[in-house]
C-alpha cells in the first residue's frame, strides 16, 4: 500500500461534515443560474440534507418572484 491511498481514502473534517449556512445559499444561487461546480454539486449530493436544499430553493423562489412583482409594479 501507498501513503496516497490511504491519504485519499481518509476524510478530512471539512469533507465529512455537511455543508453550511452560506454553502447551502450559494449552492443553490448557482444552481437557479445554471453554473454550479461539478465539485460543489458532488458535495451538496453526498452529504447535504436534501431538505435544506428544497426548503432553500422554495425560499429562493418565492423571494424571485416577490422580487419581480415588485419591479413590475413599480414600472407600472
């Protein structure tokens, strides 16, 4: 055995912890634009909870839409 296989089977803590507050909000700020990191994607796939995400991403889009509404009534 290698030094690098036991290396890489070994996570460090930041790996094996789930992601934060401010990751989980950029994760899905990227996804609504279509520009997440193959990286960031693994992760939030591997040890996200799904529902932070969902609930993250509802929040994301009711506050869009909130947003649109209010840009639109302004103009009209």
């Amino acid at each position: 055995m290698s030094e690098t296989s036991e290396k890489d089977s070994t996570p460090t803590p930041e790996e094996a912890r789930e992601p934060r507050f401010r990751e989980v909000v950029i994760s899905v700020l990227a996804a609504a634009l279509g520009v997440q990191s193959s990286k960031n994607r693994e992760r939030d796939f591997t040890k996200g909870n799904p529902l932070v995400f969902i609930a993250a991403g509802l929040i994301f889009t009711i506050l869009f839409v909130l947003t649109l509404i209010g840009v639109v009534n302004l103009i009209l």
